[in-house]
C-alpha cells in the first residue's frame, strides 16, 4: 500500500504545483518531515521550491517571544523562588525531584489553559464551582466536587494538612515563576504555548501572513494546539489526518477518541483516501519468547529469513522498539548482511561505559579515608574496579595488571594514595576539592580520557567513546556555570546533580535517515509508513505505558479541569499502535511471556484484541532442550604431564614433595589434583578482607611456633609449666599473634590495622592460642622436638613397568616428647575429628565419612618414623572445639564409635597404611591410569574448579 506522506505529496504537487514553495506544512515530529520531502522529490515532474516544513516544537519557538532556559537553569531558578517562599525549605538535592515534577504540572497548566488560581483554591464551600465565572462544565463540576466532598470528610490528619500547606504554595510558586522568566524572556514551552494564545486573543499574532498553512498528523491536542489550529483554520489552513476507518468510525475503538474530535473540529479540506486497512489482508505474526534476549535474536531470524538479497538495504522496514532499553541487544544481533541502519533514537548516557566510570569515581571519592599521616587511602574494591574499567583499557602501556598484580599480592584492603604513579592514576586516585574543584577533577580525567583516544585502532569504538566523552565534558562545562554564583552548594549535591544530568542525557547516532533498515522508538513512528514492521516488548506494561507519570495535582482534579490522565494516554498509545500497522503488509509482534519482577510477562492488550478480532494464533518459538548425563572428565597422562610427576621424583632437580594436602587431595578427586598440582591452577589472586579458613589456621599455627620456638632459643629444651605460666599471665601471646596476623594478611603492610571482623577473628585465634597453651600446661613438663618444621622421606612404588623413588614431605605443626612417647601433632583449626574406623577407607574417596585429618597425621608419623627409629610414636591432633572438653585427649580413635579404641603407637598401623599408600602413588603415576573426575559429588561443593568440572549445583 502507498504510505499516507507519499499520498499526501501527490496530492500537494497536484493541488498547489508551483504555489507549493509558498506553503507552510506543521508536522508532528522532524522525520516525517524528512520522508514527505523525499516524496516530494520523488513525484515532482518539473522544478519547483519545496514547502516551509515545520515540526509543532519549531512553530512555537518561532512563533514566541519566549526562550526555553536549560532545564537544570531551569530547576535552579525554581529553587531559588522556593526558598524564598518556606521558612524551612528542603536542600537542592532533595528538591530536585519535586522541582521537575512541579514544573511538568505547571507545563499542563499552560499548555490546557487551566485556570491555576481556580485549580489551586481550597474549595471548602462548595456551591463557589457553580459559580458562572467558574466557566465549567457539568461533568467538571462534578469531579471537582466530588474530590473536594471526600477530601474534607472527617476529622483533620497530618497528612491533610501538608496537603494544604502543598495546596497553597503551588500557586504561588507558579505565579512567581512565570514572572521571573517573563521578565528575562525566558519561558517553559507551556508558557510559550500560552502567550501565542494570549497574542491570538488579542489579536498580535502575525505569522506568515501570505502562506497556506497546512497542517498534518496530529492526533491527541492540548488546548493551546486547538486554539492555535482554529486560528489557523480561520486563516485558510488545510487540514489532513492520518487514520483508518476501522477506529475512527467505531465509538468504542479508543484508538480513535482524538481523531474523532478532530474530525470534527478542524474537518479534512481534501479526503485523500477512504482508508481501510486494518480490515485488509496482512500477515500478522504473534511470537511468544521467554526472554527480552531472545527477542533480539528472534529480530535476526526474521530478518535474515524473510528478506532476500534483493531487498537487504530494507528501507521499507522498521524494527519498532517498546522498551529502549533493547536497543543494544538488538544492534548487536542483526544479521552481518545488512550494511546500513538508521537509529532514529539516542543511545542513553546511561549505558555508556563512561557513565558506570563516573559512579565508581563518584564510590571511590565516598569511600576515601584519611591516614595518621595525612595521606589518603582508597578501597581495594574502588580501585579494582577501576582498574579495571573498560574506560582504563584504553591504557596502552600495561601499568593497570601490575597494580592490580601488586594489590592482589600484598593484600591490600586499602591503597595509599602514593602506591600510584602513572598521570592518569595520580589524577585519579586523589582527594577532589569541594565546590568548582570537584567538577575540575571530573574535567581532568575525562580530558586525559580524551586525549587517549587518538591512539586507539578501533575506529567505530573510538569514535563512539570519544563522543561519550565529549558530552561528559560539554555537561561540565555547562555545569560549572550554572553552580558558579551558588558556592553554598555542597560536594555531595553537586555529584548527585551532574550524575542526574548525565542519566537523562542521550547521544544521537549518525547516519542517513531515509536508508537502510530502520529503528526507532514507537514516538518516531508518527506518520511513518512500512512494508514490514517488526514490535518488541509488546508487554501490557509497555504498550500502552502503565505508568503515567508522577504529579502533585490529584487524578481527580486533573480530569477535571481536562488536564491529561491515564485514560488519554492509553488512548494515545492505543492510536500509535493501529496507525503503525494499518499500511503494513507483515507484521511481527514479539514479546516477553517471562514474569519477573514488577513485570508480569501478560501480553499487551493490542495482541488480544487482534487475537480476538482476526483469531491470530501465538507463536512460541520451540527451543530443543536435550537432557543428557554429562561424561565424567578425565585427563590421560602425556609427556607433559609425566615430566612434571617426575620433578617428585628423589634425586630431581626441582626438589617437589608429595604433601598430605596433595595424597588427599587425590583421594578426593584424581582431577582436582590434576588440575591444582600438575596443570599449575590455583585460586584466583584476589584481595581477601577477611582472614580465611586457611589463614586461620596459618596464623595460629605461626604464633604457636613462634612461641615455643622462643623458649627454645633461650637455650631451654623442657617446656615447664612455669614457663607456660609465665606466657599465659603475660602479653606474650597476644603481640606474637598480632605481629603474626599482620605478617600474613597485611603482608607486613605498617600502614594496615585489624579492623571490622577481623577484630572478632583476631581474639578467636587468641582464644585458641591461649587455650592450646593452657591444655600443654596439664602436661607440662615436655621437650619439644620440632614446631613447624619440614620432614622429607622417600617411598618406592612400581608404577606400570617402572619402579621410582618418590619423594614425600610435610610441614608438621608439633614433636614433642612426653614421657616414652614421641607425639606426632597436628592443628586444626576447622572440622575434624579423631575417630576413623580403619586405615583402608582412609583411602577409600567414596566413603562419605572419610578421616582425611587422621590420614595425614599419619602420614606425618609415618615420615618422623623414618627419623626416630626405636621411638614410639603417637599421633594426635589439637581440635581447636574438642580443647574445651573436660578430658581432652589429642589421640586418635580407630573402630566403630562404642569399641573405638585409642592409637598409643603408630607402628600397629604402620605397614598397613604403607600398603595402602604406595597403591595409591602407584595408581597416581601409572601411564595407563587417567586423572578422573570424583563420583562422590560431595566433594564438589566447595572446590575451586567446580565450574570448570561442570559440578556447579542448581538450587
């Protein structure tokens, strides 16, 4: 079918010819502007001068006298009003937000000619409404009353009361303001509206006096537009509307509700077509999908299925976008073939990386904290994140993963200021200033930014950054004057002012608008005609918006001085929806069916009505799901991987040790061992604010060793019970233990101090620490062997054709001699237990129970063995919650929990748990045996490498 722009300049070249140069068209928005131009081109037969083309926004800046201030001007010269108007008024932050909603309610009231001192009175009697210079209708009164009727029934409430003291300042603040723009010729585009009515009331408007005004496309009219168009219909103007049949002619279609009143107000000089197309035949297609991704996807399929290459500029189709927010997804995933698209909306600041850059500048400034000496330290958090920014990718010499590097290792929870060297760094991992200097440190960065960028290879991404970039620096500049004459202004109002500016700002793309495939939001499609329209999102939430925007005048005031609710912008929308589709040959409605949130995944009611009225049945693309039993990994041996087995090797140049960590760790899982011992994959180097599990226990462990380490040093080799008196009375362990605990986690750093939890982590380890040395004095007197000292001993096994040395080793926490035992000590600081039932299924990986604590203790005695032949070994372990027990006995228990019996001697298990231990090294490096993921997915809960195992649980 002919797009109405198209039918509309045939017929203006047919009516007017060469008088069309002296014409004046008003158009609803700018785009159609530009389509019915190309039309004009296009059917014009001879030269002739094309019409003045104005949108309604450049008629009324042009017609008034009136200039619009900025906005954020705007918000400050309200607030100046206010504060002279309230003893106690609000800081500018906190009424920044009601500011923009006043001036949106003042905006209506000019823009539908509200009488504002009526609307504001407080009507307690109420016959004044049928008062005859009240000039309302019946159904007016009637609201009105019906408002005021139940807002003073009952008693008086707070509530009522603020609404009064709101009720009486509004029009104050209303009347003040439009005087002090009027006064500097400024004004909001409501008062611009108002004084071109006024003019047109007295009879001062002169505007192209010799022109043929025509007038073209509207649809929902303010009072202001309806006097201005009378003016202009008394004048001559012509009159088109776009619109079908099928919702104009039926009362009931809201679709029609404003034509309808136009129709008959400002009736059409010339019908161009008795258009019916939504009763025609067109392809309509309802798809259902689960996510707004896949609508984006879903946009590909279409595009690169129905149109052929023949059609792939796709000038006549439209990808109509309900929510904006898809605009990216949807860029991203259109088909490589098309190589021209016309994005008729902005790119919102707020998707852009420099603005997510700004917020963490905006976290970092608020999370600065000054140090003893006068410098400034950042948190490790702040930094990391912007370090790595996308924004600081940009740095081309490499300097961002060694700082990162070097934060991870020194465990910095706090950065000084002067750990940074690099320009960029230093002027930003500074203290901004107050005032004009907190915009100066926003400029300095984002100019350095700036200046980055001719660097950059990536074309497309350099150019879109650097016009990010620019924006930010215009709105500063902006900025920085409009707060100049206001220093009261604190730092946290101004950040919260400039980041507001930046959230509502937009970028327009570039790019030749009347080719290529076309986006746009569903405001750009007013006049606009396709083949093929392609809607996204339409959710009831989002076509029609649900929400019609915050106000302080009630909703039933409101329809009562016919000032828009609701109701009309459903309406509006409702018009927006049928128009877009009433010319389209094919039509794909997508959306979401997911609930989420405030969003209930319903269908837009649009998509009902067509189901109803065409029986158009929903699509819901099937998305092949297979449920299959994932493979168990396993990783075979190669040279690579036998040459590093044989650094364990005794006699290899390395010098490597199998561990308890590591026997155990094989136990568990073949594969986690693999991964962490062969392939070289350890946690990730990441800041820890708090000392771990594993840290814990290091730290005490340290302490402990310090401390006995000490008296050893003094030349004493027996551990008295004075001794152990004299440290639990003093503040021996307490300093051992911090120096320990700062050693560890700070890493030595002077300037870090135990803080946060770590306090309450802290005086638990000094609790146990001090608890050990109060469980040794029961003891006392012993001789203490070794404290945190390594032991090393071989092992032979025949591993598949091959026999090798292995060579095992440990750092075993404690040896003490205590009588005619040599007890073999471990500490655990976590779960554990002293009970197993034998030594096999200490190497049994399926059994849930498994000791591993008991396995390596064993292992350590197995290795002192081997050093104190003759000696009898006992192996225990110091569970830190068991030391609270009355009769806590560090020995282990083997056997059933009533006939469990206590281990006085290592050398009754010992050729037992020989056995077993070089099976298990034998299976470790035997060629023919692969590295094999667990079965026992318990073991997978909190490994390190679940992800990459696939054992991540579903909950």
């Amino acid at each position: 079918m002919r797009p109405f722009l198209e039918t509309l300049a045939v017929h203006l070249i047919e009516s007017l010819g060469r008088e069309l140069g002296n014409s004046c068209l008003i158009l609803p928005n700018r785009r159609a502007g530009l389509f019915l131009q190309r039309h004009l081109a296009a059917h014009s037969r001879q030269v002739i001068w094309e019409p003045n083309i104005y949108t309604i926004s450049e008629f009324i800046d042009e017609a008034s006298s009136l200039q619009v201030p900025d906005p954020v001007e705007l918000q400050f010269i309200l607030y100046d009003l206010y504060r002279d108007c309230v003893d106690q008024p609000d800081s500018f932050d906190e009424f920044y937000y009601w500011g923009e909603m006043m001036l949106k309610d003042f905006d209506d009231l000019d823009k539908y000619r509200v009488n504002a001192d009526m609307l504001f009175k407080n009507i307690m009697d109420l016959k004044e409404l049928e008062e005859p210079l009240a000039g309302l209708e019946e159904d007016q009164i009637r609201l009105i009353r019906q408002f005021w009727a139940g807002f003073h029934q009952g008693s008086s409430s707070p509530e009522k009361e603020k609404f009064i003291a709101l009720w009486k300042l509004l029009p104050l603040l209303y009347r003040r303001l439009k005087k002090t723009l009027t006064g500097w010729g400024l004004g909001t585009q409501g008062m611009q509206y108002r004084e071109i009515v006024e003019r047109i009331e007295n009879g001062e408007l002169d505007w192209k006096g010799d022109s043929q005004v025509i007038i073209v496309g509207f649809n929902a009219l303010n009072n202001c537009e309806k006097r201005i168009f009378s003016w202009f219909q008394a004048r001559g103007a012509r009159f088109f509307w776009d619109y079908d049949i099928w919702y104009v002619e039926d009362d009931i279609r809201e679709a029609g509700r404003f034509l309808r009143q136009n129709l008959a107000q400002f009736p059409e000089s010339t019908k161009l077509e008795p258009f019916s197309g939504l009763d025609g035949q067109k392809l309509i297609r309802i798809l259902e999908l689960p996510t707004d991704v896949l609508q984006a996807k879903a946009v590909h399929k279409i595009l690169d299925f129905e149109v052929d290459a023949d059609h792939r500029e796709c000038t006549d189709t439209a990808v109509v976008l309900c929510d904006e927010n898809l605009l990216m997804p949807v860029i991203m995933s259109l088909p490589t073939q098309f190589k021209e698209i016309n994005v008729t909306m902005g790119y919102p600041m707020t998707h852009a990386p420099v603005f997510s850059f700004t917020d963490q500048l905006i976290t970092l400034q608020n999370n600065i904290r000054r140090c003893g000496d006068g410098s400034d330290q950042f948190y490790h958090k702040d930094v990391t994140s912007i370090l790595s920014h996308p924004c600081m990718g940009w740095m081309v010499n490499g300097s961002k993963s060694l700082l990162l590097q070097e934060i991870a290792d020194r465990n910095m929870m706090f950065v000084n200021e002067n750990f940074f060297r690099g320009e960029l760094e230093r002027k930003i991992f500074r203290r901004m200033e107050e005032g004009p200097g907190l915009l100066d440190y926003f400029r300095q960065i984002y100019q350095h930014l700036l200046d980055m960028q001719k660097d950059r290879d990536d074309m497309m991404h350099r150019d879109l950054d650097r016009e990010f970039i620019f924006q930010v620096l215009i709105q500063l500049n902006k900025l920085e004057e409009l707060v100049r004459p206001r220093p009261e202004l604190s730092r946290e109002i101004l950040i919260r002012l400039f980041r507001k500016i930046l959230a509502t700002l937009r970028v327009p793309f570039e790019g030749e608008p009347l080719s290529g495939l076309q986006i746009m939001g569903i405001l750009e499609t007013r006049l606009l005609d396709f083949r093929h329209v392609i809607l996204l999102s339409m959710n009831e939430e989002i076509m029609p918006r649900s929400h019609p925007g915050h106000s302080f005048i009630p909703y039933a005031l409101r329809a009562g001085y016919r000032m828009p609710v609701r109701e009309e912008m459903e309406a509006i929308y409702a018009y927006y929806f049928y128009r877009l589709i009433q010319r389209a040959e094919k039509v794909d409605l997508l959306f979401n069916s997911r609930s989420e949130g405030v969003r209930s995944g319903e269908m837009s009611r649009y998509l009902t009505q067509l189901i109803y009225k065409s029986g158009i049945p929903v699509i819901r693309p099937g998305l092949e799901v297979r449920a299959q039993e994932l493979p168990t990994l396993s990783v075979n041996h190669t040279e690579e991987v036998d040459a590093v087995l044989k650094q364990y090797l005794d006699g290899s140049e390395e010098g490597r040790y199998l561990s308890p960590s590591a026997i155990n760790t094989y136990i568990d899982c073949p594969l986690k061992f693999y991964l962490r011992y062969i392939a070289g994959i350890g946690e990730p180097d990441e800041v820890k604010e708090e000392v771990d599990a594993v840290g814990f226990g290091t730290v005490v462990h340290d302490s402990i060793s310090q401390l006995y380490n000490e008296i050893l040093q003094k030349g004493k080799k027996i551990i008295t019970a004075q001794e152990l008196k004299s440290l639990l009375d003093s503040g021996k362990p307490g300093d051992v233990l911090e120096k320990a605990f700062t050693e560890y986690h700070f890493k030595g750093d002077r300037h870090a101090r135990i803080e946060g939890r770590n306090i309450i982590i802290f005086r638990v380890m000094l609790k146990y620490l001090k608890k050990i040395l109060e469980i040794d004095l029961r003891t006392a007197p012993f001789q203490l062997v070794s404290a945190e000292k390594k032991y090393k001993r071989t092992i032979t096994v025949e591993a598949g054709r091959e026999v090798n040395r292995i060579l095992l080793g440990g750092k075993i926490d404690r040896v003490d001699r205590m009588g005619d035992h040599l007890r073999v000590i471990d500490y655990k600081t976590g779960n554990a237990r002293q009970g197993f039932s034998g030594v096999e299924g200490l190497f049994d990986a399926a059994l849930r129970s498994r000791n591993a604590a008991a396995m390596q203790v064993l292992f350590y005695a197995w290795m002192v063995s081997a050093q104190h032949p003759g000696d009898r070994i006992m192996p225990g372990l110091y569970i830190m919650r068991e030391l609270y027990g009355q009769d806590f006995d560090p020995r282990l228990t083997m056997g059933s929990k009533s006939g469990a019996v206590p281990i006085d001697a290592f050398s009754i298990l010992e050729e037992e748990f020989v056995i077993h231990l070089k099976e298990l090294i034998a299976r470790m490096f035997d060629p023919g045996i692969p590295f094999t993921q667990t079965g026992n997915e318990d073991h997978c809960r909190h490994c390190d490498f679940a992800r990459i195992c696939n054992r991540v649980s579903v909950e």
